[in-house]
C-alpha cells in the first residue's frame, strides 16, 4: 500500500463518519453508548489484533527467534481463544486500542519515506491514534469519559462532526493530488 492510498481510506472513513455524525447523530450516540460493553465488537477487534499482531512478529528480526516463527501460526489463534475464555476485563475500547496501535505500524513505515512534506499530516495522526490507543489499551474507561463531553453536549458534537468531515475531506484531497 502506498501513502495515497493510506490518505484515501482515512479520509473516505473519516468524512464518512463525520457526515453520519452530522445527519444521524443519533446513530452514532447510540453505537458509543453500546460499544464499552459489546461483546462482538470486542471478539472482532481482538481477532483482528491477533492477526496484525502474527503479521508484524513475521516481519521482524528476532534474531534467534526466528527459528521459531513458524509457531506463530498456531500461537496467534492460541492467543485470541485465551483472550476471549480467560480475559474478564476484554472490553471493546481495550481491543480498539491495541488495533490503533498495531495499524499504526505499517503507516508510520509507509509515510516515513514519502518525499512529500504533507506527509507529516498522516504522520501527526497516527500519533495522536497511538496516544489514543495508549490510554484505552491501559484503562479502556477513558473512553467514556473522553466521549462524555460530545455525546451530552449538541453543539460540540455537531461542532467535532463537521471538523471531522473537513479533516476527511481534506486527508482525501491529499491522498489525491499530493500523494
């Protein structure tokens, strides 16, 4: 994949969701009320960083390790059945968070060689996602209480929709003339 395309699906995600959040607000309040304590979302993002996560391990250079690469295979299934049985505390916002910072990996090494200096704009994101991820890798409550503030307030929710929107709009205006 190359920084376009990378610029491309951000932004198309981004506006989408910035545009749903304009025209059916409701929608997107209800799906963050749910999301904390929903189970399949939780199982399908932690699927999904079971297997970037065996990806990244296959890329890397673990130097005596390597030999053992081949197990990777059956450990990352080992680990998602793990997570699911033996985890109490395996929470959506939690799996979301260890997702932000696994795809955040292969961006950062995609724009970190772009000639372009607009690349700096995906690169700041990323950051702020991994900054964000952080926090609900280690105490998933921080999502409600990072959302909060733009779900009981409707001029701030409108307000944070249409900069979203604009950001998309803009992400994808990069990824087509400038990437």
């Amino acid at each position: 994949m190359t920084l376009q395309g990378i610029a491309i699906i951000l932004g198309t995600l981004s506006a989408a969701g910035g545009l749903t959040g304009l025209f059916r607000p409701e929608l997107i309040k209800k799906q963050i009320a749910l999301f904390p304590r929903s189970v399949i979302p939780a199982w399908v993002l932690t699927a999904l960083c079971c297997w970037l996560g065996a990806q990244q391990a296959l890329k890397m250079n673990m130097g005596f390790l390597d030999a053992y690469k081949q197990y990777i295979y059956i450990l990352a299934p080992a680990v998602f059945v793990a997570s699911v049985v033996y985890m109490k505390e395996l929470l959506a916002p939690r799996a979301l968070g260890g997702l932000l910072l696994l795809i955040a990996v292969p961006i950062l090494q995609i724009a970190r060689w772009h000639e372009s200096e607009w690349r700096l704009v995906v690169i700041v994101l990323v950051y702020l996602w991994i900054i964000y991820g952080l926090f609900l890798l280690m105490s998933p409550w921080y999502f409600r209480k990072i959302s909060a503030p733009f779900m009981e307030n409707g001029k701030l929710f409108k307000a944070t929709a249409l900069a979203k929107t604009a950001f998309g709009i803009a992400l994808l205006l990069l990824g087509l003339f400038v990437y």
